[in-house]
C-alpha cells in the first residue's frame, strides 16, 4: 500500500512540474502583446524609453529562464505575484471569484450526479421501453447543445422574455441587500447558470449509470437475488444500484477537481463572477501572471481530486483493497 502511494506520489510531482513548466509557456507563446493593456490606448505615443521602463517594471525585459526562476521562487513562498491590467494581488482576485465559482459548479455537479444517477438507473430498469427510450433521446440532445446556446436560449425565454430572473452577474448592481432579501436575490442570478450547467452535465451521468446498470443486470448475483423471492425493489436498490454506482461516484470524484477551474463558457455568458470569467478576462487582457495563477490553482485541485479518488475508492469498492 506504502509503496503504491510512493509510486502515485511520485507521478503526481511530476504532473505537477510539467504543469507548472506549460503553465508559464503558454501564455508567452500567446499571439500579441500585454503593452496596450499596461500603457492603455496611449501605447503608440510612448517613447522607447519609456517602453523600457514598462517593461522592466513587470520584469518582462528578463529572458525567459529568469523570469521562470522568478515564478518558481514566487510559487515557493506561496505568492501568485500581481495582474498586470489592475495591479492588485492575484490571490486576492482568486479569493473574490472562487466561492461563486465552488457554489455554480458544486451545485451543478451535485445535481447532475443525482438526477443523472438517478434517471439512468430507472432508464436501465425498464430497457427498451418508453421511459428508457425518451430519456436516452433527450440525454443525447442535451449532450449535443452547446452550453453558450443554451445558455442563450435561458436568457431569451426567462430573463429577456418572461423576465423571471436577472440577465447577468451574480447580485443586483447598487442594491444595498442584506438578509434573506440578498440571500434570494443571489439565488435569482445563480438560477440559469446553474440551470444551463446542471443540463449539459447530467447527460454524460445519465449515460455511465445506465450502461454500468445494464452491465450489472447481467450478473449472477442479480438472477440469484430474484431467485431468492426478493422483491423488484429491493432487487433494484440493494443490489443493481449500489454495485452500478461505482463508475459514477469514480467520475464525480475526478470531477471535482475541476471544480475550481470553473465553467468558463457558461460564466462568460451570464457575466457571472467566477474563476471561468476571470480566466476570459486574463486571456482577452494578455494578463500573464493571471493566467498562471489561476492554471496553478486549477492544476492542485485536480491533483488532489485525483489523490482523494486513490484514497477514497478501495473503501467504495472493496474488491479493488490492496495488503
């Protein structure tokens, strides 16, 4: 077990520096340049001089390799360094965007995996029926829409339309909210995101949990149990569902690694405040040091889902134990 543990430690280190390397790379590779983002619309009228100095100030007249040093020096003391565009501390700006990124997509993620589970288990149940066959129709529609289409249409049918809830952003501009009114009002403006995501990941849920259901139908254990006078019920819930959920609790746990990188499409279309909509920001503004604080954080956090999912999975599946 120790030496499994080693081994998988040592591949994640690795996983870890290479990021960190590509991290730093891509966005320099970037067509353009951040000056017109550090200067503003008088770039063209700066001196070369003066140009100098600019750069030098954010350190990009060094050559590459000490700029890198300097990064992984930065990352050692535990310091993202700081935006070009707004000159504030890029840990701060995380810290601001990340809990409206960890309540859309947890939220979505949870309910995805609920009703995905849920829908595919009935859907394998009752194999080439009615039920089975419309759900895995939709599922596969919903699976083929583009999250910024559907996004879209939520928006003119509830928000343009019907004006059931707000257009963008994550609070009401300039309201002074408090309490169960601020409370609600953030609902409101969590509703069609968390809608449009919820849609667009339940059908890959759907999908796992009804092949893994019609696996587990074949296997003895399930004919033993009806054998034995069992009830379709118990049948279902005791045996079919709890040995068919094992793919599904895999892939939620290596999903949630992705929790902190956000759904950029589905923020950026509702202008909605979170770690996806920053990383559009940052790319739009050529903002570099941005950029790789925010692939940093995304990288630990699917290092550790992955970890949590090595820990996790001999206590779901007992066959897979190692002595």
């Amino acid at each position: 077990m120790w030496r499994f543990f080693a081994g998988r430690g040592a591949q994640y280190l690795l996983v870890l520096g290479l990021t960190v390397t590509l991290n730093f790379a891509l966005p320099r590779m970037m067509p353009g340049s951040p000056m017109v983002f550090l200067a503003g619309e008088d770039v063209g009228f700066l001196e070369p001089q003066q140009r100098a100095q600019l750069y030098a100030l954010y350190g990009l007249d060094q050559p590459q390799w000490r700029q890198f040093l300097t990064y992984l020096g930065n990352l050692a003391r535990g310091e993202l360094g700081y935006s070009f565009q707004r000159g504030r501390p890029i840990a701060a700006m995380i810290g601001e965007r990340l809990p409206y990124t960890l309540l859309l997509v947890g939220l979505a993620l949870v309910l995805a995996t609920l009703i995905g589970a849920a829908l595919g288990a009935l859907a394998a149940w009752r194999r080439g029926g009615s039920f089975d066959l419309g759900t895995l129709g939709v599922a596969m529609l919903f699976e083929s829409v583009p999250s910024f289409w559907l996004g879209m249409i939520l928006i003119a049918v509830f928000a343009a339309g019907l004006k059931w809830f707000p257009i963008f952003g994550a609070v009401t501009a300039g309201a002074a909210l408090s309490g169960w009114a601020l409370v609600v009002d953030r609902a409101r403006h969590l509703a069609l995101p968390l809608a449009t995501l919820t849609l667009i990941t339940i059908p890959g849920t759907y999908l796992i949990m009804r092949y893994s259901m019609l696996a587990v139908l074949g296997e003895q254990y399930i004919a033993t149990a009806r054998a034995k006078g069992l009830a379709e019920r118990v049948v279902l819930r005791r045996h079919a569902v709890r040995n068919a959920l094992l793919p599904v609790a895999t892939v939620f746990m290596l999903n949630l690694g992705f929790i902190a990188s956000g759904a950029t499409v589905t923020e950026t279309v509702f202008s909605y405040p979170g770690i996806g909509r920053l990383l559009y920001e940052a790319v739009l503004n050529r903002d570099y040091p941005v950029l790789q604080g925010t692939f940093f954080i995304i990288t630990v956090s699917v290092i550790a889902a992955n970890i949590l999912a090595d820990l996790a999975y001999p206590f779901i599946d007992p066959r897979v134990r190692r002595r």
